[in-house]
C-alpha cells in the first residue's frame, strides 16, 4: 500500500469541527431561513440542494460567512474540491480574528484533497501560527509532506505532535509506516508495538506489525488480531484491515485455506463499504478508446519547450513490478525516483474520459503543471521517475503532451498478478476491483486489450519489459533498460536492494531484497481455493 494513501485512512483533513457554530458577518434580514434550510440539507446528506440554497442567498448576501462557509463545506461532501476551494478563499477574504482562521485551514483541506499540497501545506501553516500545538492541524500537515515526498519534514512535524501529546497514537503508526518506507524495520516495529500497547484495538498498527513479522506460532500478537476481530469494539473496515493482518499470519504458518478465508471477508467488507461496480470501469476503458484521437489532435496545438526534467513513466497492473523497476532506475546518479505520483492521475484522468474537455488550453496546463511538479521533486536529477502504475490509462494524453517522456510498460505472470492485486490492502479509490477476484481478472483482461490498443498506436515509443525475464536475466534487462532511458550505466543499478531512498508503496518490504523470482509461485499455495475466474489463466 502505497504511504500517502495510507495517510487518508486515518485523515483527518476534515472540515474544521467548528465549521458549522461560527456566527455570520453579514446582515441577517433572511439569512437566519435560509441557512436554518441549508444544515436541514446538510444533516440530511442533500448536499446538491444545499449548494443551490446557499448559492440563492449568495446572490443577495454575497459577503455572507456563513452562507461561503455551508456552500464550501457542501462542495467538499460531493467532491467538488475546485469549487470548494473557491468558496474557502473567499472565506478568508471575508473573515477575521479566528473565523480567518478556520478559513485557512478549510482552505488547507480543500487544496489538499485537490492534491494541490503546496497550498494546502502553505495555509496549514497559517493556522500553526496561531495554534501551533493544535494536532490536528500538525498531523494533516504531515500527511500532506508525505504526500510530497518530503518525508524528513513529516517525520520532523509528526515527532513534534508527539511531544505535545504523547497519547497521539495516530501519529506514532504514521511515523512507524515512514520508518518502515526507510527500511528502518527496527523503529517501525517499535512504534507499532508501542501503538498496541497503548490500544489494542489499533487495527492499523496491528496489520503493519503483521507485515513485519514472520509468524512461525500463533503469538501473543496473531491471538490479539483473533480477539479483536470477534469483540465487536471494531466497525465492518477495521475487520476488513485487521483481516489482511490475520491472512498474512496464516499464511506465514502454512494455513492458507484460512489464510484465504480472511482475504475473501476482508475483501468482501472493503467491496461493500467502497459500493464498487466493475462496470464503471467497462465504461472508462471505452470512454479512453473513443477519446484518444480527440487528445492527440488536440495536443498538436499546445506549445511545447524543452523542458528542464524528463519524466520517466512506469506504468502496468498494481503489484507487477513497477517498483522494481524504479528502485533500479533511481539508483542511477541522474535519475530520481519520485514514487507513485498522484499530480498527472488528478489532472488527466477526468480528461482522457471526456473529448469535450481535450482542448488545447486544458492540455497544456496539464504539461506546464507536471513539469513544474516533477521540477520541484527532480533535486540534481535530469530524469524523474513517476511510478503510478494506473497511468497506463492515461498514455494517449502522456504520449501527445510529453513527446520526451520515456514510456516503460511492465508485464508479469496474469495469475501472479491477479493473485497479489487480491492479496493486498489498497486503499486507492481507482483499485476497487482489487476487492473481488472476478472483478480483478476482468480488470486484467481490459488492461491488457488497452496496452495492445497503445502498443498499435504508439509503437516504439513504449518500452516492454517483463517482470519474469527482470528476474531471470537481470544483467541483461538493466543493461536494456539504462539503453533506453539513454544514459551511461552505472554499477549502482545492477544492485537496487541497496538503494537506501525512501519506498512508499505496497512493495517497501520487497525492494530491500535482492531480486529473486519466488514470488510468482505464492498463488500456487491457494490453487485448491481460488474459484474458477482464474482458470482465465491456466
């Protein structure tokens, strides 16, 4: 699981808890109706009609705090973070004293959940000013460093909402997940364990524990894990994470028939809570065919100068070997890896979907936005890696608007792929279809027409390599690769294991090993329990 995803299952970037008590500045001939309808709406889930009230009363009350403040916090129920931060901002023009305040911090959500994090960090900031012990505001910042890559000043932000309150647990396990991306095993394991000491009925720090830890009994620990999940203490997604936990357990022990029996309830209670529907992705995958000619024609008009970074992409299904493939990458001198970027998916997922939004303008702040982006992450590096595997969605808009892009697709075993797809807990809202093994091989079966789709188009400019031939012939393929990319090889990434940056994905255990090809067998150990979506496979 990638580290800044992690980050949101405990987020607490919310609305400010006083967002809905603070007074109104403005007159009040009508307001008190209006806004009296307005949290009816609000406490009713209605957040559409909301917006239209709030938005009536704007018209004759535009300097209204309150009417700003339920329009924004509305806009953030439906996910329309744009909107909400248009609304915030107005928010802090209006207010004063600690109404300005909660603005910013409002403001700070809303750009965060945009991913816009060098504003959300900048108004976080603002608030620290004032309250600069408010741990709420100190983990939400840290949360965004993270998500930026800068994981010094999250430990250094998480470290210091721990002296002022010792008993912020939330904040240990996030500092433990950083120093598990370190590979700082050592310190991981003890602040998970100091979470559970603390409160047992953590589920996070027990499923993180369980990562770390080669079960060769069912300890102290895998009977903690077992209480828990029958105590009822626990709601329907902490079961589901504490799941991934005992399956993990199990399996260390040779139990995999119960191992399997954890993963599919674990699954099941994610599959239920997200409400996932593979037919939306059916849909989208249409949508990116139909809509690719649009983006390319569209983006012969853009302007492109030579850029001061190239970006590298690798791209492929969720756990075949993007990581891998970075690790050795970034070991080089003049290539950095920035890890799974989430800067171009925010951008240009909704576009690739709609040709009516594939006009030039909209593509070219899309290359002068990631160029600056990747520019702010690249240190001395003249290469950046961004390794979000689903950005193989995206290659017709990453082929048109970064033609000095280097494309690195990779491939693995479909049944291994599936299989560790279904194994691990992602959190990524586009991952649903990891949740249902028949979801997964659809979702392969798709992946793969699409890359056949790319393939025919764009030829040459994508570059193939094979998880099973990496591992087999790795002197050979890194010789390949560093070709590729078009520069002189170096000793360094013929040994990724010793690559000491930072790894926040759900491979951050693995790449500390030296590269070896047992893992496409695991599947094998549940071939008597897997149902017959996988004999796609076989």
């Amino acid at each position: 699981m990638n580290l800044a995803q992690f980050s949101h299952r405990y987020n607490s970037t919310t609305i400010a808890p006083n967002v809905l008590s603070l007074k109104d500045a403005g007159p009040k001939n009508y307001l008190d109706s209006k806004i009296s309808v307005i949290k009816e709406n609000l406490a009713k889930g209605n957040y559409l009609e909301a917006t239209k009230i709030a938005k009536d009363g704007l018209k004759i009350h535009p300097k209204s705090y309150d009417l700003w403040q339920y329009l924004g916090f509305a806009h953030m129920a439906l996910g329309f973070n744009d909107a909400a931060v248009h609304a915030y901002k107005k928010l802090v023009k209006i207010g004063a004293g600690e109404a300005k305040i909660a603005a910013h911090y409002n403001l700070a959500v809303a750009h965060h959940k945009q991913t816009n994090l060098d504003e959300a960090v900048k108004n976080y900031k603002v608030v620290l000013k004032r309250h600069p012990d408010n741990s709420s505001v100190l983990f939400n910042l840290s949360q965004a460093y993270i998500g930026m890559g800068n994981l010094d000043s999250a430990k250094k932000t998480l470290k210091k909402n721990l002296s002022v309150d010792q008993n912020c647990l939330e904040s240990l396990n996030l500092l433990g997940q950083i120093f598990l991306s370190e590979g700082k095993k050592k310190a991981a394991r003890e602040a998970f364990e100091h979470c559970i000491e603390s409160d047992p009925d953590l589920v996070e720090p027990h499923r993180s524990l369980a990562k770390l830890t080669l079960f060769t009994s069912k300890n102290s620990q895998f009977k903690q894990m077992e209480q828990l999940i029958h105590s009822g203490r626990i709601d329907d997604m902490e079961k589901s994470i504490l799941c991934f936990g005992l399956a993990k357990a199990c399996g260390d022990l040779g139990e995999y028939a119960e191992a399997f029996l954890y993963l599919k309830i674990g699954n099941a209670l994610k599959k239920i809570n997200t409400g996932y529907d593979f037919e939306q992705d059916k849909h989208m995958f249409s949508r990116i065919r139909e809509n690719a000619d649009l983006i390319q024609i569209a983006a012969k008009e853009i302007k492109i100068k030579k850029a001061a970074r190239t970006p590298i992409f690798v791209v492929g299904m969720p756990r075949s070997g993007t990581t891998l493939v970075e690790q050795i990458l970034s070991s080089h001198s003049l290539i950095n890896g920035a890890g799974e970027l989430r800067f171009l998916w925010e951008m240009g997922a909704e576009l690739v979907q709609s040709g009516a939004h594939a006009m030039p303008k909209a593509l070219q702040s899309v290359r002068n936005k990631y160029l600056s982006e990747i520019d702010a992450l690249a240190h001395k590096a003249i290469f950046v890696v961004d390794k979000l595997p689903h950005n193989f969605l995206l290659l017709g808009l990453i082929s048109a608007v970064f033609p000095e892009a280097k494309i690195i697709s990779m491939s693995r075993d479909p049944a291994a792929t599936c299989w560790s797809n279904f194994k691990h807990d992602f959190t990524a809202a586009e991952l649903g279809y990891s949740n249902d093994l028949t979801d997964t091989v659809m979702f392969y079966k798709h992946f793969v027409a699409l890359m056949e789709f790319w393939h025919s188009r764009l030829g040459t400019r994508i570059f193939g390599i094979s998880y099973e031939k990496l591992v087999a012939n790795t002197e050979e393929e890194i010789t390949r690769l560093i070709e590729y990319i078009g520069v002189p090889m170096e000793s360094g990434c013929f040994r990724p294991d010793e690559n000491d940056r930072a790894v926040v994905t759900a491979s951050t255990l693995q790449v500390r090993e030296k590269i070896y090809a047992g893992s496409n067998d695991d599947w094998q150990n549940y071939k008597a329990y897997l149902p017959k979506e996988l004999e796609y496979f076989s």
